[in-house]
C-alpha cells in the first residue's frame, strides 16, 4: 500500500502548510524536514528516520500558534505518510496530534 504513496508530494505538501505557522522554532521545523529529506535521497533509505525527522518538525508545530486551525488541511497528509511510513507509525502520529 505504501507504494501509491507519493512521500515526496506529501512531504512538500505538509511543509509548504507548516510554513504558514507564526513560530520561533521554525529553523528546528525546518532542519527536520531537511533531515528527512537527506534520509529520502539516500539509496536505502530508513523510513524509521524519516519518520523520526517529521515527527521532530511536527512536535516543533504544534506548539505554535495557530497550529490548532491547521489540522483539517494537516490530516489528509499525515494519514497518507503514516501509511507510507507502515503500522509502527500510524498511532505515534495519532495519538500525539489528533486525539
């Protein structure tokens, strides 16, 4: 399933709606996502550490203001690289932004 997952999209997706964010840690949001994206363009790339690198860019996020209004348009992306990311993902996302 995670093969109909375009991570590539859907990380420039999330990045380009967590830069709206008013933050003082937008350089940690933005080395996270620079993090992952290191880790996309290795040969055998480790989901465990991109998934480790957006989980740090969203931890940094949610604490800005304005975060809160953000999640409808958040939701569809995270659920979509949660299904990329495989099972031992979908609920450390879940349960840390949405419940």
């Amino acid at each position: 399933m995670s093969a109909s997952v375009n991570i590539q999209a859907e990380l420039n997706a999330l990045r380009e709606i967590l830069a709206q964010l008013e933050t003082s840690d937008r350089r940690k949001i933005d080395n996270a996502f620079e993090d992952a994206q290191e880790e996309l363009n290795k040969p055998q790339l480790d989901k465990n550490e991109v998934g480790k690198a957006l989980y740090r860019a969203l931890d940094y996020a949610k604490k800005a203001e304005g975060f809160a209004y953000m999640l409808a348009k958040l939701q569809p992306h995270i659920t979509n690289i949660t299904t990329w990311l495989g099972d031992n993902w979908q609920l450390d996302f879940g349960q840390s932004f949405f419940l």
